[in-house]
C-alpha cells in the first residue's frame, strides 16, 4: 500500500470513527436500543452466554459510581477506536490491486455497521479483534499461538458464542501451516488445544438460562441500575432453546428475500471471489489441492445455520464477509498463497481506465447496503445518508 493509499484509508477510517462515536453517543440514551440491549446481558442471574462484558460494565459502573449506559458508551467507544485501528494495522502492507481495493471498500466490510447503526458496535466486533490479534502472532512463536488458544478462543465464546462456526478457519490454518506434521497425534493435540472453548460452547448448549435466572438477572438491572431486559437481553428467555431460535425464522422465508441476499452475497463478495478464484495455496496436500474459493466457501457452510437461527441477515453476511477477509489478509501476510496478479491484469476490471474504474468503485463501495434485518430491502447511498441522519438527528429532533 502507498503512502498516498495509506492517507486515503486513515481519512476514510477517521470518517466513520467520528460518525460512529456521534452514533454511539446518541443511541445510548435511547431507551430500546438494540446494542445497548446486548451489553446488558450478566451473570447476575447466574452464568450464561454474552454476560461477560455486560458483568465487566456492571463492576465498573459500581466502582466509578458511573451510570451503567454512560460506561457501556465509553467501552463501545473504546471498542470501536481498537477495531479500526487494529485494522489499519493488520492490512497496511498490502498491495491495493484493483480487485483489492473493492474488496476492501465492498459495503458489507467497514461502511456497513456505521450505515446500520442497529448493529454499530455489537459483540462481533471484539470477536474482529481477537481474530486479527491472532492472526498477528508471527507462525514461529509457538508457544504464544498455544497460549491465545487457550485463552482468548475462550474469551471470545464467553463474548459472542456464535463465533464457533468460524473456527474451521482457524483449524484449516492450524493444518496448512508448514510446520505442521501430518500424523495423527499431531492433529489430536491441534484440537486438543480448542477443546476449553468447546466445552464453554457446549455449557451454553445444554444449560440454557432458565426462567428464575433470568427473572434473577431482570431484577438485578430494574433494582440497581433501572434498566429493562428487552431485546437481545430479553432473548435470552424467549429464544433459549436452538429451536426456538430456528422457529423463529420461519415466517421471513421468501422467494424475494432469498434472491436478494443471493445477490447481496455475490455482489458484496465478489471482488473477494475472484481473488481467492485467482489464488492457490504453496500447501498443496490432500483436499488443499481444492481452489482456494472452494475451500472458503466450505470453512464458510456452517454459516448458513447462523442465517437459520438469526433474524438480523444483513449483520451475518458482514460478519461472515470480515472473517473471510481478515483470513485471506492472514494467508497473504504469512506467504501460504500465490496470487495470480498476471491473470487478474488482464480481467475485465483492470482493462477499463482510471476514470472507469472510479466510476465503478464509487458505485460499487458507496451506493448501497444490505438493511439489518431479513425483511428490509437494500439501503441506498450509504455515503451520503450517514451524514444526512446525523444532521437530522441533530436538528430536525
């Protein structure tokens, strides 16, 4: 990346950080805001899943005598500092190819969250943290790889246990990695190494919160800190069992929705499709002789039960679209892959001029959106209408 290209995206980082923090300080006044929602979930009640940041706000706000919604502001804010630069940090070094570039500005990665305020600073972004520290440690520090593993995979269950279904990234780079022996003893112990974070996962599983927990827990924010359990706080109950959560669902299911987030998926992750189309691994044992994009899209498969169990698609697919992308900067910073850069010159995209091709980035990257929920149709202009909400927030309310 040049420095030109460097001053480019710290700018465009900045612009969504100011726009997220003036976001984030309007949204937790709000009394049925859904983020603020998720960070109220505790153990008050007893052990349960996501309550750990919810605990860590709880102590705080006790201890600085600080109102809980104004700590969980500046954690959220905090969060969100950490993120963008933790960004910056792990994909500056990378050559912006056209393809890239797209992938990189696509309006499901970065632009999304702060175009959807609904879901600006959910738990998954400490998950995009945790990844990209991992995804740091150089592959020689052993002992430092084992050590996260045992730690932080368990950290982020505790967090936001969904992240479960993206961990066949994790064990696919756990096998291509050269240092990596193929015997059986040695894939035992990989696994063994994520058997703490399986176990959480499980707990979660077959010891759902029960009614009087929660009831526990309800009782806990209205006496202390006269807040409500709604929403994602609320769930916790209503949506307990994975049943429910699949239940839940079914009267979104359309022929129009599923075509729209067809194309939102092919759209928002097609300049990603063609670089993995145009990459191979330097591993080349076993099924790793696959495609590189074959082999996403199956480390990706699990996801599909998260678009089963969650109502909110727009959030999956920038979930999904992050991880992926982090993983395939992962496999680039650590030289696991080739890319055919002669091949992707002479594709379409790279054959049209300048001027095209900002006509197609601008349209590509700033001119739609996926809504947050299954139902909602497509946002347009994210661009311009981020500034526009704020300014009506500010002076139309």
């Amino acid at each position: 990346m040049s420095e030109r290209q460097k001053n480019y995206l710290i700018i465009y980082l900045l612009f969504l950080s100011f726009f997220s923090v003036a976001f984030l300080y309007i949204k937790h006044e709000i009394g049925n805001d859904s983020t603020i929602s998720e960070w109220l979930i505790n153990y008050s009640g007893g052990f349960t899943k996501r309550g750990i940041i919810g605990q860590i706000s709880i102590f705080f706000s006790k201890l600085f005598e600080i109102r809980l919604r104004d700590i969980i502001f500046c954690f959220q804010v905090l969060l969100v500092a950490t993120f963008f630069i933790t960004f910056f940090i792990y994909v500056k070094k990378q050559y912006l190819e056209r393809y890239f570039l797209l992938a990189l500005f696509t309006p499901i990665l970065l632009l999304y969250p702060v175009s959807e305020i609904e879901v600006l600073a959910r738990k998954e972004v400490f998950i995009f943290i945790i990844f990209m520290i991992y995804f740091l440690i150089p592959n020689h520090k052993t002992n430092l790889i084992i050590l996260s593993k045992i730690t932080i995979f368990p950290l982020s269950v505790l967090i936001w246990e969904p992240v479960i279904f993206f961990f066949p990234f994790l064990i696919f780079f756990d096998l291509i990695n050269p240092k990596f022996k193929w015997k059986i003893n040695n894939c035992f112990k990989e696994l063994l190494f994520y058997l703490p974070t399986l176990l959480i996962v499980c707990y979660f599983i077959f010891s759902p919160m029960s009614n009087a927990q929660h009831a526990q827990m309800e009782f806990t924010l209205k006496n202390d800190f006269n807040e409500i359990c709604y929403m994602s706080c609320n769930l916790l109950n209503s949506k307990s069992s994975i049943i429910k959560q699949f239940q839940g669902n079914l009267r979104a299911y359309s022929i129009e929705v599923f075509i729209r987030y067809f194309l939102i998926i092919m759209i928002g992750f097609g300049p990603l499709f063609i670089l993995l189309q145009n990459s191979k691994l330097k591993n080349r044992n076993l099924i790793f002789k696959w495609n590189l994009l074959s082999i996403f899209l199956v480390l990706l498969s699990p996801v599909l039960l998260l678009f089963a169990m969650m109502y909110d698609w727009g959030r999956i697919v920038n979930i999904s679209y992050t991880i992926a992308f982090l993983s395939f900067i992962y496999l680039l910073k650590n030289e696991l892959i080739i890319i055919n850069f002669k091949k992707l010159s002479k594709g379409k995209l790279n054959q049209v001029s300048k001027s095209s091709f900002y006509f197609i980035f601008i349209i590509f990257s700033f001119s739609w959106s996926p809504k947050t929920v299954v139902s909602s149709d497509i946002g347009s202009f994210p661009i311009y209408r981020i500034p526009y909400k704020l300014i009506k927030i500010i002076f139309l309310n």
